[in-house]
C-alpha cells in the first residue's frame, strides 16, 4: 500500500491546496493526517493564506481518502464540518507485517510512548520538525509541517511505500528515506 502522511495544515488553504494536488501527483490509496488540520493555534503565527472555512472545503473535496487523528487543535466543531472523522486520539495500522501507531503527538510522543512491540512504528506531527529514526526498539517517524515548519525545516510530508519512508518538501524534493525490512507471514 503507498500512503501519505502529512501533518500541521493550522488552515493554510495555500499549502493544503499544495498538499492536495501532490496528493493527486503521488496517486497514495490513502492520505494520512497527524491533526491540527483547521485552526493556527494560540503559539502558532496565522500561516499564509489563513482560512480554515476553503480547507474544509478542499479536505471535504477528498474525504473518501483520508483517514485522520485527532491534533490538539481539533475540536467538536470541527468534526461538524469535516466529512471524515477527526476526533480519534490515534489509530493503529497494519501494513507490510508492521505495526504503525499514529497520533498527533501531544498525548503520546517520543518522550512517553504509548505501548509498542520491537519493531514497531510510532507516527506523529506536533513538533513541526521531520523526523524518521530508530530509538531503542521502535521506529518514530514524524512528517513535519505542511505550513507552519519549525527549526529550519522545510514544509514536509512523508510517502510510506513496500517499508520505505520517503520525506519530501511540498516541492518535491526529496530529504530522506528510511527502510524497514519487511516482515514475511508464512500463514
């Protein structure tokens, strides 16, 4: 399965509209978001092209594709807008015989895991920086932000395909790859 992991919109319709259309280049089955989809938040500067109102309507526009966390940005409001669910604290996947948790990262995050096997992969946004590394016997794979990067990265997202992890700038570029090994199932 190709999958598109993107986080960190806070309502940028420029950088959405961005993300949309590379979603589209990409042709991913699903794309993957890490929260804080709609609203800048109160630490956060307006990103360009502010407006949560078009982000709706351009993420509505794709709704069959999406499946989402919730980020600490997310309220009950915005599940009344948005046409896929939103408000789930994480989820698990199952892709190539791999675990992958995801959660926008203000509950769990690098510094209190939630409860993981060897091997395992933990996915998450909040921080605003790209990360894909091994820590002890886990995989922490963190795609950035879509508008509003931090620390001197760029705007990011991730494209995970056959156990590879492909970190890319909304241009195109690609800034690191990162390999699992597959696991074989003889069931």
């Amino acid at each position: 399965m190709k999958l598109m992991i993107a986080s960190d919109i806070h309502g940028s319709a420029y950088y959405c509209e961005k993300l949309v259309n590379i979603f589209v280049q990409e042709n991913p089955e699903r794309l993957l978001l890490l929260g804080d989809l709609l609203y800048h938040g109160p630490r956060n500067d307006l990103p360009k092209d502010y407006c949560p109102k078009k982000v709706i309507h351009i993420l509505n526009g794709i709704k069959d594709k999406i499946i989402c966390v919730r980020g600490n940005c997310e309220a009950e409001v915005d599940q009344m807008v948005l046409e896929f669910p939103v408000l789930s604290d994480s989820l698990l996947l199952f892709l190539d015989g791999k675990l992958m948790f995801a959660s926008h990262g203000h509950i769990y995050n690098e510094n209190k895991l939630p409860a993981l096997h060897s091997g395992d992969i933990f996915l998450q946004g909040h921080t605003h920086v790209p990360c894909m590394k091994k820590l002890g016997d886990y995989f922490i794979v963190n795609p950035g932000s879509v508008s509003l990067p931090k620390e001197n990265s760029e705007h990011s997202y991730i494209i995970y395909e056959s156990c590879g992890f492909t970190l890319k700038t909304l241009d195109g570029e690609v800034l690191e790859t990162f390999h699992l090994q597959p696991v074989h199932s003889f069931l």
